[in-house]
C-alpha cells in the first residue's frame, strides 16, 4: 500500500472515535455542537451538514477568533498580484482561516490580492460534453465564464490554491476550476519540440489544511518527529504533482504550506495555537513570495 493510501485508511479510521495528537476531534461533544450552532446562526445551511449528530472531526475557529479578510482585487496597477483560488465550504475553518491570514499578509506588504472564492461563486467543476474540445484542444472560444477567470490568471502574478486535504488530491471544485480554466491554447499549446507552457513568469503555491497524524507544519523537512519520513514522502508526493503541473503550464511550482496540526476545537489555548499557526505561515510565505 502506498504511504498516501496508508494515510487516507488512517483517516478515516480515526475520523470520530481516536483521536490523534493534532486532533481536531472532540471528546468534549456539546462543547462543539455550541460552537456549531452559534456558527450556524450565520451560515445556516453549511452548518447543517457539517454536524448532523453535534459532533464533528472538522475544524471549527470559535467565532470571536474568525478574521474574515476581504481582499481589495487587482487594480491596473503595477503591484505585484496574487491570485486566490479558495475552494472550501466553510468560512469558519481553519482552512479559511489560512487562506484570510494569507490574503490580509499579502496586502499589507503591497501586494494585491484577488480571491476566487469557488464555493461562493457556485463554480461549476464539471468539464460539460459542449466544452471538452475547448479544454482538451482549445478549439472554440472559451466561455464567458471561464474568460473571466483566464483573465485573472493572466493578471496574477502568483496564483495560490487553499483548499483542505480531502483524500489526497484537490477538492473537486478546484480540480474542476484547473480542467475548465487551464485550458489548451491558454496554458499550453502543441510546438514541434513538444508542448510549450504559455503561463511564464508566473508560480503557483498550495496552502492546505490536513487532518491526519499531526506529523507536521510546512512542507518537505517539516515534520515534527512523529514520522518524519512519513511526512517527507507525503509532501514529496505532493512536490510530483505540483512540478508536473506547473511544467504543464510553463511556470514555476513554489510549493505548498501544508497545516497538519490544528488547534483542538476544545483546546484551552486556542487563540494563543493559532495565533501561532498564523504566524508560521507568514513566515513561510515571507521566505517564499517576499524575500
Ligand atoms: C471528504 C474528506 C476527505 C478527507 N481526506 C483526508 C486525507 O486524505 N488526508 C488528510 O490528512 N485529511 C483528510 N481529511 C481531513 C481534512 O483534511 C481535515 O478535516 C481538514 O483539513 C481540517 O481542516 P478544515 O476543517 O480546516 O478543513 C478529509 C476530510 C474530508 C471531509
């Protein structure tokens, strides 16, 4: 079995019942169903299939610690531009709470930020019977929907994906938002040397919230001595993928911020956990983006 097949049993496994070091999860289960329901007040019907039965193995940010951050968008302006391409359903996980901490650094450091925010948008991740040519060959004219969002790649210089880890890959609507919008003739095309990316001078990055071992906070060589090689290899994985995709698309794989150890939902020093997690990804992306 493979290391990211033996994480993905292991995750499921210990969904509700064990709980692992990093535990998003919840012995204490009314406690979390209180934070469930005064969330829910806001965003009713996410709330309602997020916890059926008052518990839950997600993580939940206790409502007097959620930073929601709105970016300003790209202006014409010559700033350097990143691009947010958010696909999580709740706005008051941690996982959103990375992608505010990142967008909000980002702008206080002159640079401009767009936000994507898939699930907002309703965006639609399937690639239709009517588009598949327009994807596979880029024959035909994009949509008016996807132009809008070639244009901001176009404008990006950096595009950052956020989304948490659901069974080892991107969740499906930012896998669809890469199959409709990275299309042929816009992100590569056919040369008689082979295929030429066409996204020069651009990057993409990962910020992505997981819940299994606890292993690490980072990226390759981040672990945190629970199973440092186990981490390396996931991490790894993931570093195939990301490289191939970016050679794909002509530019430059910067890696990925990868969170798995998340403040228990219960934990007593909440604030103190992810203030520090915050401060861990600046860090991380002052050392990426504004070195
Ligand atoms: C459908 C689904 C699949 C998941 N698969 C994985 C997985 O393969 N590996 C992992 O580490 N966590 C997995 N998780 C756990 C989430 O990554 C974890 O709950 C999440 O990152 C917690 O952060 P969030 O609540 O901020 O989204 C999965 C969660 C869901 C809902």
């Amino acid at each position: 079995m493979t290391i990211i097949a033996t994480m993905l049993s292991g995750v499921v496994a210990c969904s509700k019942a064990d709980t692992p070091t990093n535990s998003t999860q919840n012995s204490d289960t009314p406690q979390v169903a209180e934070k469930v329901d005064s969330v829910g007040s806001e965003d009713a019907d996410t709330v309602t299939s997020a916890s059926t039965d008052g518990t839950t193995s997600a993580s939940i940010v206790p409502e007097n610690l959620v930073d929601t951050y709105k970016p300003k968008g790209f202006t014409d302006g010559d700033k350097k531009k990143v691009l947010f391409v958010v696909a999580d359903p709740r706005k008051y996980s941690v996982n959103y709470d990375l992608a505010n901490t990142a967008m909000e650094y980002f702008e206080e450091n002159g640079v401009e930020v767009e936000l994507r925010d898939l699930y907002d948008m309703e965006f639609d991740p399937v690639v239709s019977r009517e588009e598949f040519y327009y994807a596979k060959d880029g024959t035909g004219q994009a949509s008016e929907e996807i132009k809008k969002e070639q244009e901001f790649v176009s404008q990006a210089d950096h595009i950052i994906f956020v989304y948490p880890n659901w069974h080892d890959t991107p969740t499906a609507i930012v896998k669809g938002y890469m199959e409709r919008v990275f299309a042929k003739q816009f992100a590569y095309r056919d040369t008689d040397s082979g295929l030429e990316g066409l996204l020069k001078d651009k990057s993409i990055y990962t910020i992505m919230n997981a819940g299994f071992l606890g292993g690490g906070r980072g990226y390759i060589g981040d672990g945190v001595g629970i199973d440092d090689e186990a981490w390396d290899e996931y991490m790894k994985a993931f570093k195939v993928m990301d490289d191939d995709t970016a050679g794909f698309w002509g530019l430059e794989n910067k890696g990925r911020f990868v969170n798995d150890r998340t403040p228990s939902n219960n934990s007593e020093n909440y604030k103190e956990e992810i203030t520090e997690l915050r401060q861990d990804l600046k860090n991380e992306l002052k050392e990426v983006f504004l070195k």
